[in-house]
C-alpha cells in the first residue's frame, strides 16, 4: 500500500497538483488521513522537491 500512495504523490505533484488536493484524494480514495507534514516529508523521502509557491 505504501507505493501505490508514494506513486499518487509522485504522479499528483508532477502534474502540479497542491498538497490538500493530493491530501483529499488519498482520503476519497484510499481512506488514509495524511496531514500536510506527513505529506511533505513522504515527498522528501521520495525525493521530490515540491514548490509552495
């Protein structure tokens, strides 16, 4: 279950979606609660680096 939410994140910021969105999907979809800083770690991990701009 892990990669399959690491490859949402992945997948949602690459197509330039904002973290709540991507947080609301993953609600919706796989009921898991994950809170912004919870996300923005994940996305380190991953090695992502997302823009809060």
């Amino acid at each position: 279950m892990k990669c399959t939410i690491d490859n949402t994140i992945d997948r949602s910021v690459k197509r330039g979606k904002k973290l709540d969105v991507i947080s609301r999907y993953l609600r919706l979809k796989y009921r898991v609660t994950i809170e912004k800083a919870a996300l923005k770690e994940r996305l380190r991990s991953i090695g992502i680096q997302y823009d809060l701009a």
